[in-house]
C-alpha cells in the first residue's frame, strides 16, 4: 500500500511538473498573435522559449511513461476514453514543433504567418484540452468495469470541463506573460506585464468559480473534510495566486513567474488529493473506478521503477535547471542575428 500511494503521489507531481514547465511554453504560444505585434516582437517571442520548450515536454512523456508503468491499466482505459482529445493534443503539440523549425526556413510574409497561426493553434489547444481532460478525470469519466466508455467528445465539453480548460489555459497565459516580462525588454516587455495584470483579474474569477464548481460537480471535497490538513493545499496556492499580483506589482518578475508556477502546481494538486485513492474514476459505475490500489503494476515493477526514479529524477532535475540558468539572460534584438 505504501508503494502505491508513493507512486500516486509521484504521478501527480510528474504531471504538475509538465504543467508548471511547458505551461509557459503554452502560454507564451497562445499570447503569441496578441503582443507579438512586429516580426521582431514575435522572434523574440519564439527565442525566449527556444532553448527550452522541447526539453519541457520531456515531462510530459515521463508522465505518460510513469502512467504506463505504474498503472498500466489506467493508462489503457484513459487513452481509450479520452483517445480524440488526447489525439488532438498530439497533433498539436506536432504542429507547435513543426512551426518553430519551418517558420524562418523562408522569407515570406505569407509563409510566415501560416506558420504563426500554427504556433497559436499548436499552443491554445493543447493548454485548453489538458484542462478539460482533468476537470473530466475530477468529475469522473463514463466507463464501465470493462473499460469502454459510454459517451463521446461533446459530452467531455460539459460546463464544469470547459471551465477546466478556460482555468488551465488562462492559468498558462499569465504564466507566459510572466515568462516574457523577465526575457525581454522595451515595448514586448511592458505588453506582456499590462497582460499579466489584466489576466490576473480573469484568473481569479475562473479559479474561485472553479473551486466553487467543484463542490457540486465532484467528490474532490470528501478527502479534504476527511483530511482537513489538506486545505493547505488550496491555502498555499490561494497564496500563489495573490503572490503574482503582489510582485508583479512591485516589478519582481521572476518572483512574479515562481508564483504562476506554484499556482499551477497547486492547482494540479488541489484535484489529486481530492481523487485519492481514485486515479481515474467512473461516472457510470462506482466499481469500475481504477485506483492506485486496484490498478496498480506487482510491488517488484513499483519497487525497481523507484530505485530508478530516486537515482535519475534528481540528474534530469539538475540539468534542467542548469539549461534555465543558461538561458536566463534577456532576449536582445541582437540574438536575432545568429
């Protein structure tokens, strides 16, 4: 039993470490066509996230990976269930690659901006889809005890999962706003901060909605009248929340993107430990609902993958942060050159 809540906690925080680091990457695509009003403001834009945006998403196949491992069976019926969506995101996520190599291969006003275009819509749906897709997972999915899922793609685009993704994307929107207000300068540099102000505001709006939402459209809020102690949960990222307001305000803008980071963070915790135990709950049946318990990989499968996970996790941690040091600097003008 302690194997598995490990490894439900470990996938909870592999999956908030993909939102909080390919959340800006997301962002900064999504803003991209609103502050990148020259075609200098938008390399700058792509530069900023250049160095970083592939090694981001490195995350999310140690996520998936870690899915597949630990709970090979939530990972068959999620990928069956959820198998348009998460097709979607794929080809998205495509497409963003795609676009950052292929948009200063030729220099032409028209070839450029399809692949612009391709830059937002590779950023806006993944950021929105990953959203609706754990709104659905908190509120439970329609399956049945053998796995097949009794509904479609319109019935994942309910109230409560749009309102997930608006959150989620919103949420990465300010994260990349913040993102360009530490990498760049002059009049990119004060749109993206007057951006971050004023999404802030719809932050906040989505974010109590949300948590007011989730009252009568999950169970999330049993393990939290159970386990009191994990109000801190939402306490710490209520914190978060004001903490980008209150050091964007006094121009502290790494402070500023910390924030945005643990507000995601937060957010992402804030609907696993209202699952616990459940990984991947069922509307239809109650049985039917996997959890870390009845879902898991043998005690040997978790054991060995931990022994691997404490001795690479910490090197791959490492680098990242070396590469995010590398490139901490300002995009110039100049950087555009080579």
């Amino acid at each position: 039993m302690i194997l598995q809540t490990t490894w439900f906690f470990l996938w909870g925080l592999l999956w908030a470490i993909f939102f909080m680091t390919d959340g800006f990457d997301f962002g900064v695509g999504t803003l991209y066509p609103f502050l990148g009003k020259t075609d200098t403001d938008r390399r700058m834009m792509i530069n900023s996230v250049g160095p970083l945006w592939d090694g981001n998403e490195v995350w999310l196949i140690t996520a998936g990976g870690v899915t597949f491992a630990a709970f090979p069976k939530v990972y068959a019926v999620m990928f069956s269930t959820l198998y348009t969506p998460l097709l979607l995101i794929l080809f998205a996520l495509i497409l963003r690659g795609v676009a950052f190599e292929f948009r200063g291969q030729i220099d032409s006003p028209g070839w450029k901006r399809i692949w612009d275009a391709c830059i937002f819509v590779g950023s806006a749906t993944p950021g929105l889809l990953f959203g609706v897709a754990f709104a659905n997972i908190f509120r439970g999915i329609p399956f049945d005890s053998q796995g097949i899922y009794h509904g479609n793609l319109l019935m994942l685009l309910n109230p409560y999962g749009l309102l997930g993704g608006a959150l989620f994307l919103v949420l990465f929107m300010v994260h990349g706003a913040n993102w360009l207000a530490i990498r760049t300068s002059g009049d990119l540099h004060d749109r993206a901060v007057a951006t971050a102000h004023k999404l802030w505001i719809a932050l906040v709006a989505l974010a109590v909605l949300f948590l007011g939402s989730s009252f009568f459209a999950t169970s999330l809020y049993d393990n939290y009248v159970k386990y009191p102690a994990l109000f801190l949960i939402i306490l710490v990222t209520v914190a978060a929340l004001l903490g980008i307001k209150y050091f964007l305000t006094r121009q502290h803008y790494f402070k500023a993107w910390f924030s945005s980071a643990v507000t995601i963070v937060g957010a992402t915790f804030f609907g696993i430990a209202g699952l616990f135990p459940a990984l991947y709950p069922s509307l239809t049946e109650s049985g039917a609902t996997l959890t870390a318990f009845n879902a898991s990989s043998s005690p040997l499968t978790l054991k060995i993958m931990l022994t691997v996970v404490v001795l690479f996790l910490p090197l791959v941690i490492a680098y990242q942060i070396w590469a995010y040091n590398l490139f901490k600097g300002k995009v110039t003008e100049e950087d555009l050159e080579y």
